[in-house]
C-alpha cells in the first residue's frame, strides 16, 4: 500500500456566521471570519489517495488523472467563487475549512475509487497556521 | 545602508471590475477575478525599511515599532475585511495588488520616517505564484 | 472525526549534556549540540487536536482558543528563553525535541480536552531538515 | 513512541517507459515523463524513524547517524545520477516515486534497526505538487 | 513603475561537460553535474515585469498574458526534457543555469515589450540552495 | 553580469543588550532578545555574488567554491555557538542581525574576489518574518 498526494490551490471568498444570529453574536462565535462584507483566502487543497502499485507501471494511479478530478469536480466550482454563495456542495453549511473538507471527501470518494485508487486523506491549509485534516470517519 | 524588512499576513476579499463595464467586458479584461460574487486571498506583506545603523545598538530601527505601525495603519484596516468596501485608503481604485502597493507605500512612508528609517520597498505576494513590488518611485 | 493543526513559532537557547560527563564524552553522545556556551534555534510548534464537527457552527473548536492555550502554557514559558535554565516543564531532563515534543503534550493535554477537543500530536520542527512527532503514546 | 524525520534532497534524471512500449504508448501511459531524451527533478526524501526515547539522554536516535545512513546507502547512489541506469536497487523496475519508496525502504530498513530505531516512513516530493509515501505495508 | 512578477516551473535533465574534455577534466571543472548519465532538477523560474500602472485597471499587464508568454516560449520547449539535446535557444552552449537566465531573457524580452511592460529580471532557483538571476545587462 | 545566490544555515545563541544598561533598561532597547540567560535561533544566510558569465563554461564561479569558503569562514565560527561570547569577528558588538549582515561582508568580501567574483549582497533571514539585507555600502 502507497500514498500518493496532489496539492492544488485556490482563492475564494466566505463569511463565517449563523442566519438567524446578530452580527455581534455571530462575531462572539467567529471572529472577525464573521465579518459582513466577506474576506477571503488562498487556499491550499491536498488529496491523499492510497492503493497497491501495479508491478508493470510502477504506478497507483496516474496523478494527471487525480489532478483532472480534481479540477472538474472542486476547482471549477470554488476558485474565484463566493463559498457561501455560488458552490452547490456547501450548500445549507457554515463554509468553514472543516465543512470544506468534509465535503470535497464527499465529493472526490466515488471517483478516485473509479480511477482505481481509495480516499485517504482531505487535507486543507486556509493559512500557513491553520490546517484541517479529514481521513473519512 | 541597511535594508531590513518585516513579513506580515492578512486576509481579504476583493473583486477586480469596472463600474461601468458589463460582467462580460470586466471578465475580458480581469478574467476570473472579475466575480460579481467576490473571492479572496491571503495576502503576504513584505515591508522593507533602510537606514543606517546605529553603532551603539547595532540596529536601524526596532522590527516591533516597524510591526506595530503596519498593524495599525495596514492590517486594522483590510484582515479579513473587503477591500473594494472597507478600506479608506483604496476608495475610488480597482483592488489590484498593484494599487494595493502603491497605496500601501503611501500609508506607511512618514510613518516610517518618524521611527527613523525610510521606506524602501512594499511588496506583496497575492499568491506563490504572482508578486508585486513597488520602490516608491 | 477532523484534525485541525495550530502552527506557532519560538526561540530559544539551549544545550544538550550530561551533569556527569566531562565536554569531550557529551561531544560524543551530543555533538555540536553540546557547546557549553549554549545555541539556540526557531522551533516550528505544531498543534493537532481531533474532534466531532458541530453540525450547526461546522467546527470542532476554535483556533483562537487553541492559540490562546498555546500562547499561555508554553509560549510565554519558551519564547525567548533559555531551555535549560528557564522553563518550568523541562527541569530535570535533556532539552532535546523528543523530551520538548513529550512535555508539551503533558503541559496541553487537558487544557485542549477542557476546550471540547482532544490532542493528537505535538510536532516539533527543529529546522526544516530535523522534526520531532509525538502523538501520546 | 516518539518519531523523528530527518530531510534530505537530491537531484536525479529518470525516464519513465516501458521497454517492449512504443514511444505513443509510453506517452499513453506515462505522459510527458516518457520524453526518450530523459528529464529530472530534485527529489526531497523525508525518513522517519519511531522509537523510545531514552531516559538519560532525551533522544531516540542520533539523526546525525540516521543522515549518515541516507548518505552512504541512498544519496550516494542517486544523487546527480540517472535513476534508469546507474542505480543497482532500481535495477529492472520503472523509476516511479512509488518504487523510489518502496525501494529506499528495503535499502534502509536493517540499518535503521540496527541503529536503534524502527523505520516509519519513507516520503519522496518529487515536485511541490507531487507527494509519496510508503509505511512499509 | 511597479514590479510584477510570475512563478512558473519545469522539470529537466542537463549534463555539464565541454566536448573536448575528458569525463575527469569535466568532473574537475563541473563536479558531480558532469555525469555523462545525465541527471535533473525542478527548476523555478521567476519572471519580472517592469512598468507603469494603467490608471483606469490598476494593472501593469496581465499576469494571465505574460504566464501564457512564459509557457510558448519557455516552458513548452524545456518542461520534462533535455536541455542539452532538445532545446533550441540553448544550442552550442553549456547548460548551466547562468546560461539558462541570459537564454530566457533573450527568448521573453521581445514579447515582454509587446505585452506592454520590460522585462526585468529572470530568476531561476536551480534547487532551494543555488540560486541565479539577470537582469539584462 | 549575472548574480548567483548560495543559501546556508546555521543555528547559534545570542544575546542583545548592552554592557552598561541595567536589565530593565536592556529590555526597554531590545525587548525580549535581551533575556539575560540567552536565546537562540536558526539563521539562514544567503550570499550573493556577481560576475561575468565565462563564455567557455557558463559559470561565473562555482557554486562549490562558494560554499566552502563560507563554510570556512563564517559557519565553523558561528554553528551551534554563542554569538556573543565565541565568535571573533563579532568581538566588541552587539550581535544584531544588522551586525551580523555587514561583519559577514567583511569576512567573505576578498575571498569572494580571490576566486573571481564580487560580493553583492549578504541576506539573513533571523525568522520567516525578520529580514536583513547589506549592500556594501
């Protein structure tokens, strides 16, 4: 068994807050994420997919293909997106880095398993201080 | 002559456009960055400040003073804030990392001046990828 | 279950040597690391903490607490300091990374359960060619 | 149980083909790595190493010694060299990142016991957005 | 005027050797890149384009043009081969990465001009340690 | 011209205060580097160097040689010791990164110019966020 990981970026914007909460209520739980007007972030985005290397190739699973899924399946939808507004698989959630990566799981699982690979890990960077993992359960 | 330079981080959303201009037209001439729904970046800031030093302390200038005016001058007024709405300093002007710069140098050259230093360079890094400096002149 | 990762940076001096040994035997077991005059690094802190999203806020605790616990229990202990001589947590061992990686579990472990997480490793980077993980057991 | 991970670099050419291939059907497989003239990378190797930690001296293994290991049994071999032709413990595989692992693996696993510790993890970034890793599972 | 500047990157084999030199002569002058086996790097390419801000954008010129520039002329002929036998604008001379930077130069600065900026420097980062620039002159 | 970059490391003690001063009135100047039982960092240290391209090999000067002189000259002194007491080129100063930047000069300048190039700039990275830079003038 081999991992195998891909980084890709993206920039998007987003506002940490609760509908039904004040702004001040809504800063209490988030901070300045909170704020009305949306910020945004660079986001670092890495896919970590494990499975036994074929003995002719040498290879798991070709990374240009991981990378292609990737792009059709999360990057055309968030880069230089509004994460509350305009992404359908955040839809009805909070779009903090922890949905995100839940999310993009749930997203990549059925079609890394196509490509012949199995998920391993979900892994963003919002900053270089700040890092969210998800491994599936 | 020397050249000392302090590192700091935020957060913003902005959007490239032209009020005048279609989506259509602003997406020809700022691609996607031209999104009506906004996205956003972590910006990396370079501050470079030049003097002499002096011989008894070894120093040019103390890097806290140098940290503290970019707090309260730059990153009190764009972290996690929208910089096409929020930020007086960048009213009437496309958010461009390069009119971000520029307007930074101006915020910041007397400032500097009165630690006892001068300016030397503003530099941003909007992405790994895309870097702006500006020399002031 | 998400893994959310804190980074945060000090500085300090050290030395790594035996009471008992004379400079030439802590040489050998040590190496340059044993320099009675002491040196110091900047230490990379990594703090991982596992834990169940809440559905409604799409978070499992907040980094600012993280960040907060970090600063309280170790930074103000750490940051500037001599680890031999200064730091309560450390008296009676060798500071090397391994012992610092394992007594800053000790120092965070209930303060991180009390903030509704629970700790998962403590990574130490020494330099960018030497790192340290502990993850409790 | 504590782990340590020791970095080091080098820099290699490889080509990745199939012998009984036409240059299209390695293209087909392997993409642009299939170029016949030969391309490279610098290659970054992380090992890592877990173990007890020694009561007296703090430290599980010296990574003086771990680093020494790399070099004699790994770098020495690779570095500056042409991963198809020159390396005896890639001798009649496809020099992927995933047999890169694998192999270094086998090259290390004794020494490191016999050093005192229990290899962990073999990790090659082959690029900034290429990442592999092998648990010797 | 402002600075603006691209990160690109590619992976390539070179030698270092001069043709009439035996492979020992060659190891004297070139050291370890002298392998007649070929070897290889991820090479960084930094591209830095001078002039002034267009009032109305708040651009110089689009980072999207010059990118697209970067990768016909430069990227398209050395990404993933042989900079000894396939690269045009480095016939008859040494591979070196002193020799890359004058060769890029030539190859962008013309287009650079068209594009409406100067070119002012190009940077490439041979590996984390060997770095060269020109400036043109 | 062409400018060729080496980086090194090293990692050493200090501290900054000033021989007359009372504790209190040494944290005033320097703040938290003034802990009068010592604190540390990792440097990185970049040396540049500038010279004519030699139309035979396309180098200006090998990097090799570069580096040893600056392993011999000023990491021998500095590795792992104390800057303040052990090193004699920094003998009667206070050890600021500023001083460190402009003695570094001194010691590498004729040496840079006996093997064929001249020094340009010396740059030391004291953290990630605190930079210095020396021109020779």
């Amino acid at each position: 068994m081999v991992y195998i990981t891909r980084r890709e970026h993206f920039s998007a914007a987003h506002r940490l807050f609760l509908p039904g909460y004040t702004d001040e209520e809504n800063f209490t739980v988030f901070g300045k994420c909170s704020n009305p007007n949306w910020h945004g972030h660079n986001y670092i985005l890495f896919v970590t997919v494990k499975g036994e290397v074929d003995p002719v190739t040498g290879m798991i699973i070709h990374l240009r293909h991981v990378s292609k899924l990737i792009e059709e399946k999360i990057l055309n939808k968030v880069d230089h997106k509004n994460l509350n507004l305009e992404v359908d698989f955040l839809q009805g959630m909070v779009p903090t880095s922890e949905n995100l990566a839940t999310s993009i799981w749930k997203e990549l699982e059925e079609g890394i398993r196509s490509l012949g690979g199995m998920l391993h890990c979900v892994r963003i960077e919002q900053s270089e201080n700040n890092i969210i993992e998800y491994y599936g359960e």
